[in-house]
C-alpha cells in the first residue's frame, strides 16, 4: 500500500492532517478538477501542458485520498460540454486519459484501488472504451478507494437515461407507477450503489457545479478555493476535509442545541 504520502510535502505544509477526525470522514468525495487552462495561461505555456499538470496531481490525490481512508472519489474529468473545445484539445484530453490508464492502473491494482468509469462510455473511440473495459475488470474485486472518473458525462444527461430506463420498465409492466420512488430513481443513476457525494471540491475560483451529479448532490457540503487545479496538493485535500468536519450537517433538520 502507500505509505507515508502526506510525508512528502514541505515542512508544516499539513498541519491540519493531526486534527482531522477519522471517525468522521467524508465517506464520497467529489472534485470537478477545473483550471488546467488558466494555470497553463499563467505560465505562459500551452493549455496541453496544464492539462499533464492536472493528471499528475490526480495522481497524487488519489493516493493521499486512499491513504486516508476514503472510501470514494469521484473526479470530473471529460463533461459532455467539453465536446465543444477545439479538436486538438479534446484529443488531448482522451490521450491523456489513455495514457493514464496505461501507466496508474497496475499500480492502482496494487494499492487495492476499485477504478470505475460513469458516464457515456460508448461515446468514446473503440480504443479508448476497450482501456476502460480492462481497467474496471481487472480492478472489479478490489476492496479500497473507488475512484469514479466522470467522462462524457453530464448530470443532465445522466438523469434523462435514469428516466428513460424507468419508463421502459413502466411500459413493458416491470415496474407499476405507484412503485416508483427516490430509491429507483438512485438505482438507475451511474453512481447507483454509491453513497452520495459528502463534500464537493472545486478550484479554480468558479462557484458553480457545472452538470456534475444534480441528483446526489442535494445535500452536499461545497468547498471552494483559488487554486488551480494542477497546484491542488494533498495539503489542500486535508484543508477540505478538516473544514467539512467543522460543519453542522442538518439535511433539513434544526440545529443540534444539545450541549456537548
């Protein structure tokens, strides 16, 4: 397993990481790993070198978030919307993704990690879904982190399938109207046995979700920050959820008053 991958930042850098509780951890993590572009433009480098910039720290957070003790990761990393940047760029952005499962996945394997993919799967070039088909399958038993990588993925979409698939089984009288309810709705969604997201992270600045998992955000705590995305450290994943463990969960509820 990895170990010791908070030792490698510098000094006093997690501070934080003696004080989370791990009792209390997110169970679902979210992150929409935004920023790639901007940190390239801010260098003055080309966007593709960004975006490298972001599948290294992928790299990195997936292991801190295995080392944790998180029990899964979802990190958004091809929208259906993002079919509308220039070619090159989209082609990039799937070598990128072949690229990374070329290289992470026995390592991934080794560490325990349960890779998934959600998302329109079969929008993607025939290569390109075979790298997924080996990488679930090879990945399928085990026990540890479940990184979902969201690609060609839409919520709006995704919810759009979900009701669809649900009135077929209406029509073909597999399903009565009466039976449907929030729990077939969450079975038929991509992330369908997961619990929801816990916490959503997003750098970069922007304030929004962008089409990422409507449905099973409804009651999840954001995080925002600054930083862009190939700058997000472990240091950052701790901040997060150390700052998450600080808030009062209510889920519609009132305020806890109970003294403790």
């Amino acid at each position: 397993m990895w170990k010791k991958w908070f030792s490698r930042s510098e000094p006093g850098e997690h501070n934080n990481y003696d004080k989370i509780n791990h009792e209390k951890l997110p169970r679902h993590i979210a992150i929409i790993m935004d920023g790639n572009g901007r940190w390239a433009q801010r260098k003055g480098l080309p966007r593709a070198l960004g975006h490298r910039a972001g599948a290294e720290a992928l790299r990195g957070i997936v292991k801190a978030a295995a080392e944790m003790g998180i029990q899964a990761l979802t990190a958004y990393a091809f929208s259906t919307e993002n079919w509308r940047r220039p070619a090159d760029e989209v082609q990039l952005l799937m070598s990128l993704l072949a690229d990374y499962l070329d290289n992470e996945i026995n390592e991934l394997h080794q560490n325990n990690v349960q890779i998934r993919f959600i998302g329109n799967i079969d929008g993607l070039a025939p290569g390109l879904q075979k790298k997924i088909e080996k990488a679930q399958a090879q990945t399928a038993h085990n026990t540890g982190l479940i990184l979902n990588l969201a690609v060609n993925y839409g919520a709006r979409a995704e919810l759009l399938r979900a009701v669809k698939i649900i009135a077929e089984k209406a029509v073909h009288k597999e399903l009565a109207l009466q039976d449907i309810n929030e729990s077939i709705i969450e079975e038929n969604l991509y992330t369908a046995g997961l619990p929801a997201p816990d916490l959503l992270i997003r750098p970069s600045g922007d304030y929004r979700i962008s089409n990422f998992l409507l449905w099973q955000m409804a009651y999840t705590e954001f995080w925002f920050t600054d930083i862009n995305w190939p700058d997000f450290k472990p240091v950052h994943l701790v901040q997060a959820v150390y700052e998450f463990q600080q808030r009062e969960r209510r889920f519609g509820g009132i305020k806890n008053t109970k003294k403790r």
